[in-house]
C-alpha cells in the first residue's frame, strides 16, 4: 500500500492551522481538528508551489508576534 501522503500522482489540499504553519494533506481522508483548507485540491506539485509562495516565515505565528513585542520594547 503506497502512502498517500507521498503519493507525486495524488490529489492534495494545502492544510494551515492557528500558528499559520502549512502541511500537504491527501485529498481523501478528512481534514483534521484545529486545519483548514488554504488551498483546494490539487496536484501535489502545485500545492508545494503554494505552500512555497505563502509560507515564507517557518515560525509560528505566537512567536512572530512575541519577537515583534519584544522588539518593541527594546526601541
């Protein structure tokens, strides 16, 4: 049984939870708690092709928001 999750000839969704990080995830099992669809089925490739033009700050949203107050205290 091959993994769906690699398959290169599959369909894809491009997940994206609350901290803003971005996981490929097999068009046919469902979308797990705490995800959302951020972009709809497509080829695997494609979705890395999102994914690679959206997710440019691999940080967590929690921490890129602390680093911005630390930076504010600091000025």
């Amino acid at each position: 049984m091959a993994n769906s999750f690699e398959d290169e000839e599959g369909v894809h969704l491009v997940l994206v939870n609350g901290e803003e990080q971005y996981s490929l995830w097999p068009a046919s099992p469902a979308v797990p708690a705490g995800w959302s669809v951020a972009h709809d089925a497509d080829t695997r490739a494609n979705c890395l092709e999102y994914v690679s033009a959206h997710w440019s700050d691999m940080r967590p949203a929690s921490l890129r928001e602390l680093t911005d107050e630390v930076r504010e205290v600091v000025r």
